[in-house]
C-alpha cells in the first residue's frame, strides 16, 4: 500500500497480506501515515527466488510468442516522476492494446485511484457469445507461479486483476490460469466465478480494516505480531521478532505450538508472555 495523489493505494499484495497477518496491515497502515519508516530487507534467498519467478515469467512468454501468437509489453515509464500520472500512462497503453486485439499483454497495468495492479499475462479469447466492448473477443488472466500447486493466495491475486479487467472490458473472463513451476511446466485453469465472491469477501474485510474510521498508530492496536508462514518473506520479520523477544512471546517456547498458544491465550490475562503464568 502506498500514497498516490494524496490518497492510499492498495494492490492485491496487500490484500494477500492482510489474510495472512493482520498486524502486517496495521504496520503498513502506520508506515504510509509517516509513524515508522518501512524496514529493508536484505535477504540472499528471496532475491535468488525473485530470480527464479522471472525466469519461469520468461519461459512462459516465450512458450506462448513461440505459439505464434502477437505480444503487446506494457512498462512504466521511469520519465514520469509523478507516480499517478505513470500508472495512469501504463493503464491507458494496457486498453489500447486490448482496443488493438492483441494476442497477449504482458504486464498489464490497471489503475482506477484505489487499486492498482499488475498481471502477468492477458490472453485474447475469441468468444462471439462472451464479447469485451470491443468485440467478438475478451482478455482472460494469466499469471506464473514458481510452487508447485495453485495456492489460495494466487487465486485471490489473480480475482483482483479479474475484478479490474471486467470493469474495463465490460464482460467477466470464464476462466483464470496458473501457470504452475517445476518440470512439467503444468497450466492449471480454473473457473473465475468460484472464486469472486471469496475475493469479494476478503477485499471488503480488507477496506473495512483500512477505512478511515479505523485508528492508525504505531505499534498497530488490536493486533500482535504472532509468528505466521508470511513472516519468511516480510519485510517487518526483524522488527516484529524483537518485539517478541522483548515480551517474552509464547513464541519462544521450544516445540510449542500455535494452537497451543492459543489455548494458554485463552487462560491468561497477558497471553503473550511466558512469564507469570
């Protein structure tokens, strides 16, 4: 989440982020409104498996240029300093392409002032009895993953990138697509209306979290940074586990586990420390 024009923009990130860590949403909340400056973090093996998801990003697009099919690549424009005005640019060029009919747009841009996003791939189905407002022909979503197995969180990025591209083309995709990593080089396609309404629910829990009626500070109130799987990957692991370490978090019990934290949470009036129980 970020600020642009004066106003907070979200993306499907951190809709992914919410569900997995709700003090996550509180931090970040806290970290646009100037409370705290967002950590950096440096980490060998993120970088190695950013390297990996782009090069799988890579053979897909070539497997779909090599089909003999047409591609269109949006980029932001690093001219533009205002940060509004270059994905406004980069959402106008993605419907102009679409506008076009072009066989595949790589890196779609959507903007609409709350949500931005950007999708890996949109593939051109020609479909008379499902026309875009364009034509006999509307954009399907297609984006690459390096697991091995279609996890819920892609499902919820991939439905946010749905949810704008049917505002713009005027006709829901049928379908949605991972592409899955490994040597199989496996396309999974799934149904988009199984989806939307959990991604309805979770983007409305979301913006409920987020509105402003709801108190920005720092540490976030009402949540505690409990260790989750997202913590391998989030730029705010230092900073939450030290908290923990300072609180003498449940946590740092050896083998104990999250349910278990939970039921001696229910028990004690300071269900995040070790001590005094």
């Amino acid at each position: 989440m970020q600020s642009i024009d004066g106003r907070p923009v979200y993306a499907a990130t951190d809709l992914v982020a919410y569900l997995a860590c709700e003090h996550l949403t509180g931090l970040e909340r806290a970290a646009m409104a100037g409370l705290v400056d967002r950590p950096m973090r440096d980490d060998p093996e993120l970088d190695v498996i950013r390297r990996r998801g782009f090069e799988h990003e890579q053979r897909y697009l070539a497997d779909l240029a090599a089909d003999g099919r047409s591609v269109v690549t949006i980029r932001l424009d690093g001219s533009i300093e205002d940060r509004g005005e270059q994905l406004r640019a980069a959402a106008a060029e993605t419907v102009a392409a679409m506008a076009s009919g072009a066989d595949v747009i790589y890196q779609a841009t959507f903007f609409d002032g709350t949500w931005r996003g950007h999708a890996d791939f949109l593939l051109r189905r020609d479909d008379p009895d499902r026309p875009s407002i364009w034509g006999a022909y509307h954009y399907e979503v297609a984006d690459t993953k390096l697991a091995r197995h279609v996890k819920s969180s892609a499902i919820l990025q991939i439905c946010s990138y749905v949810d704008q591209l049917e505002r713009l083309q005027g006709v829901r995709p049928k379908w949605l697509y991972v592409a899955l990593g490994g040597s199989a080089h496996a396309v999974e396609r799934l149904r988009v209306d199984d989806y939307m309404a959990y991604y309805r629910s979770v983007r409305d829990r979301f913006l409920s979290a987020v509105a402003d009626d709801q108190p920005v500070a720092f540490p976030p109130p009402g949540t505690y940074p409990d260790p989750v799987e997202h913590c391998d990957v989030c730029r705010w692991a230092a900073e939450c586990a030290t908290r923990r370490r300072q609180d003498d978090h449940l946590s740092l019990v050896a083998g104990i586990s999250s349910r278990q934290r939970r039921a001696l949470a229910e028990r004690g009036s300071r269900p995040w420390r070790r001590s005094g129980m």
